[in-house]
C-alpha cells in the first residue's frame, strides 16, 4: 500500500482550534423602521393568506347534512342485481 508522504490536503480544518482570531466581526446593524414595518405586513399577509383559504374552503370540507341523509336512505342496485 502506497503511503503519502505529504499532508492530507484540508488538514488544516483539524488543528482550526488553534488558530483563533482576536478580531471581532462588526456589530449587526439594527433594522430601520420602516424595514421593521415591511417585515409585520409582510407576515399578516401570509397569516391573512392562510386564514382566508381556510375560511373559503370551510364549505367543501364540510358534510351537507340533507345530501348525506339522501345517499344513506337510497340504496343503490346494479341492473345486474336486477335478475338479467
């Protein structure tokens, strides 16, 4: 079996611990009002969304109580159950 005689390449990733920086990142810049804003309205759109499809769905999700009540009192019969 061949062996390297060279590092792994990426080997560095394993000894990251001890290379630390003593750099902070700069702080985060706040958002501005009116981004602040943006982002409310853009999230009561999405809830208003969601609320009024399920709102308009309500009827085809729900049972017709005088359609089912006239599907359980027929019954259906083939016109093979007819004695053809």
């Amino acid at each position: 079996m061949l062996r390297r005689r060279e590092p792994v390449p990426f080997a560095f990733i394993a000894e990251a611990d001890q290379f630390r920086s003593n750099v902070t990142p700069p702080p985060r810049e706040r958002p501005s009002a009116s981004q602040l804003v943006g982002g409310w309205l853009i999230g009561l759109t999405v809830v208003a969304g969601l609320v009024g499809a399920l709102i308009i769905g309500m009827p085809a999700l729900s049972l017709d109580k005088s359609s089912a009540d006239q599907t359980s009192a027929t019954t259906h019969q083939s016109e093979a159950s007819n004695g053809r």
